[in-house]
C-alpha cells in the first residue's frame, strides 16, 4: 500500500491555498469585511470551515452549478450538504413559491398543501402521520420529546459519531470502556450527555443490548447509515437487529433520514422496507428552503392521544411559530412532487454510481489504502481500507490535510465538494460530464500526491 509523503502533501497544500488566495481576491475581501460584525467573519460559524482560510462567496446558483463572486463557475457536489438536493433554484419549486408568496407567507393557517405532503411523505416512508419543523434539529428535538413521554423513559441511544444536528443528547461518543462522553469539541453541553444518553457502537449489536438493558431507554435515534463520518453502511441483519433489540426493550426506533434520503425516494426505509416508529427528515425536503418534518407510527400517535395532559399546543416544549408555514408547504409539495421523484433518483443514482467507480480507479491504481461508500445519490471517500465499520473507526480514519487538499485542488478547478468529510451528491441537473470531470480531477490531484521524486 502506498503511504502519503507528507512533506509533498504540505507543499502541495501551500501551493494549492496561494493558487485559491490569488483566484478569489472578492471573495477574500468580502471575508475580511465582514470579519468585525459576524462571528468568524460568517453569518454561521460552520460555513468558515473552508479550505483555504476563507470561504467562496455566493453570487448565483442554479441547477448544479454555483458562481461566486469572482465571477468563477462550478460544478456542485457539495449542494448544500443535502439541503440542495433537488438542485439549486428547482424551477418548479421557484414557480411554487413566486405563486406563494404573492398570497401570504406565514398566517398561523393550514394550507392545502400540508396535506398533501403529509400524505405524500406517508407514500414514501410508510408512517401515517406526520407533523413540521423548521429543521431536522428541531425534528429530532421533538421526536426525542415525544419518545420520552410515551415511554415515560429519560435515556437515549445514540451511536458514537452520530450526527443529528444540534440536539444535545446527541452530541456524545461512546469512551473506552463504553461510558457516555461529550463529543470532543462539544459547545458548552446543557447537561452532562452521560445523564440522557447511552452511546453504542455502529454495527454492534452488542453494544446496543448492553445499552438497553437497564430498561431505561426512550428511544434508540439513529440514521439507517451514518452518514456524518463519512459513509457508514450497516452491515446485513444490523438494522433488523435493531429493530428486534428495540422490540424487546421496550424502546422505540427513530431513524432520521435526513442525509439517507439519497438512497431513494423513501429513503433507506423505503429501499429496504423499514419500519420505524418515528422518523425524521428534513433539508432536501424543502427544495432549499428551511424545513423538516417528522413521522409518527399509528401506535406511536395514539400513545401520544393518550396524554390528554400534554400541551402540544401551546408551551409544552414541542413547538416552532413559523413551523409549517405556507411557504415552507408549498416547497416541499413542488420538491417532493415534480423535483425528487422516483425516476430523478434513479438517474441520480446511476450517477453516484459512476463517481464512486471513477475514485476507486484512482485508489486501485495508486494503491492507496483509501475507500468510498456510496449510498444512493451520495458517495464519500474516506482514507482508510477496507471502509471503516462504525463511527469510531470511521473518526480514526479522518486526515484533516488530505481533505483540505483534495477540497482545495477541485475547488481551484471548477469543482466543489461538501468540505464535511469531502461528500459529492448528484442531484437532477448533474450530468455524465461533471462526472467525468470530477473523475479526471480526482485522479490529477492524487496522481500529483503520489509521483515519484
Ligand atoms: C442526519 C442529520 N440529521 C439532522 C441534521 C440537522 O439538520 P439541520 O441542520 O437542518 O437542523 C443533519 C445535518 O447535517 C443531519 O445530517
């Protein structure tokens, strides 16, 4: 196996970070202008963790395609991390929402569309009913509150290097000898994550039963594979495994498929017949704008009906005022109707594919000790082989350099990737040619890595 030179790697990097610095000088200058008003000098910290010590600016996206302020073109994989699933600007979303917002955005009225796309999410992931959020952190928020009360249990299980937005129970790894701690980094937790939460370990069913066993676990929140450290695939009979763990514990299933909606359009619980007894979503749902959403099993809602003390309508804790707005409706309804329809996943997916085919050419021929997952629509690399089994694993194979090199060496050429754990998403617009771009690029910058002398 090859093993990367790591001085040619830093001098790569260098000439790779001033080849970008003289590329983006407007880019770089709104940086720095913004630098004394926003945090990071970005209106959310997580859009500074950018290779290259500042991040492109947006002038105009369409399709697979976004224009920075430079005035430079490039092919998109990184599409919003998700969120841009359906492409940028998806005309009909667009047409959806001109018409929409003409005729009031946010009443504290239903709309028609609501049900329709509470009907539609039903068709796809097999849950009856369904309520709306504004983000998939707030789905899963409330989900885990929901979870609490009709169990009357206090605990979560969670996997470690899980990833499901900022919901405090979640951010937590599983230690040495299987104890609960803060993720490393965690911001200030609420409350110690070892009170809430107990922390198993991916593809381990062990793990999880050990978990269960104090009889003291809610909800078991999981994504059907992680998708936040890489691509985590599960093993055969881990999910059903899963579910049977959850079964006889007592314990409700949450799967949130807020990035595993790349495998299709009902997700992996749609692909592999999945049956949760709530699940989240949100992101791609929204076509771009703000939204989520999460699924009630018919048993889960009517032991929700039975808490006739529990405040779902007012101050109660599970709660969002411009949740399910008219706006955010009628997005979903155009997305989930006319842009991620089956047959676009099925042209996504064909396309991933080729992407996924085209990096492991590379790896073979350079014998790297690399990998890529793939999952529906969505590939990852990850710099470890055979491709990390679990979390953990997956977080052990992370090399902070490579990434800002490769990140650096496409964005330099007309290609973006997700800068999380470099993930590439096909979306409707993508073509066999920014594939095949890609392809040649991948191969340019890791041949450049691993010449000779
Ligand atoms: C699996 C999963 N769930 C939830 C979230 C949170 O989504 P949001 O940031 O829209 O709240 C994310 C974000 O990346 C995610 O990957």
């Amino acid at each position: 196996m090859t093993t990367i030179d790591r001085p040619r790697l830093a001098r790569l990097i260098q000439r790779e970070r001033a080849s970008y610095l003289e590329r983006h000088p407007r880019s770089h200058a709104a940086f720095r202008a913004a630098l004394p008003h926003l945090l990071g000098g970005v209106p959310m910290t997580w859009m500074g963790k950018w290779s290259g010590g500042f991040p492109l600016h947006l002038e105009r996206a369409s399709g697979n395609r976004v224009v920075d302020l430079d005035g430079l073109s490039y092919v998109d994989f990184a599409l919003g991390d998700t969120g841009a699933m359906a492409g940028h600007s998806p005309p009909a979303v667009i047409a959806a929402l001109r018409e929409r917002a003409e005729r009031g955005l946010t009443t504290m009225l239903p709309t028609e569309d609501a049900a329709w796309v509470g009907a539609e999410l039903a068709r796809r992931f097999g849950l009856p009913l369904w309520s709306f959020t504004l983000t998939a952190t707030d789905a899963n928020r409330w989900a885990l509150r929901l979870a609490r009360m009709v169990t009357g249990r206090p605990r979560v299980l969670c996997f470690s290097y899980c990833y499901h937005g900022s919901v405090d129970e979640t951010v937590a790894v599983r230690g040495p000898a299987g104890e609960t701690l803060p993720r490393p980094g965690s911001v200030g937790p609420q409350v110690d994550p070892a009170l809430t939460t107990r922390v198993a370990e991916w593809n381990d069913l062990a793990s999880v039963e050990r978990a269960l066993a104090p009889g003291d676990v809610a909800v078991i929140i999981t994504e059907p594979a992680l998708t936040n450290i890489g691509i985590v695939l599960p093993e055969p009979g881990f999910l059903a495994g899963l579910r049977a763990l959850a079964d006889a514990a007592g314990t409700l299933l949450l799967l949130d498929e807020t990035h595993t909606l790349s495998a299709g359009p009902g997700g992996m619980t749609g692909e592999l017949g999945l049956a949760p007894d709530l699940l989240t979503i949100g992101k791609a749902i929204g076509g771009g704008i703000p939204t989520g959403a999460y699924g009630l099993s018919a048993a889960v809602a009517e032991r929700i009906r039975a808490h006739r003390d529990a405040d779902l309508v007012d101050v109660g804790g599970v709660g969002g005022t411009l949740a399910g707005n008219a706006l955010a409706m009628a997005a979903m309804r155009a997305t989930l109707g006319e842009v991620l329809t089956a047959e676009a996943f099925r042209r996504m997916t064909a396309l991933a594919l080729r992407f996924a085919e085209g990096v492991e050419r590379t790896i073979a021929a350079h014998a790297l000790p690399w990998s890529i997952s793939r999952l529906g629509a969505r590939a990852e690399y990850r710099f470890a082989r055979p491709a990390p089994r679990n979390g953990s694993e997956a977080a052990r194979a992370g090399d902070e350099a490579l990434d800002e090199y490769l990140h650096l060496y496409l964005a330099n050429r007309g290609v973006l990737i997700t800068r999380f754990h470099n993930m590439a998403l096909c979306c409707p617009a993508t073509t066999a040619a920014d594939v095949e771009l890609h392809d040649e690029l991948f191969a340019a910058a890791v041949g450049e890595l691993c010449a000779r002398g």
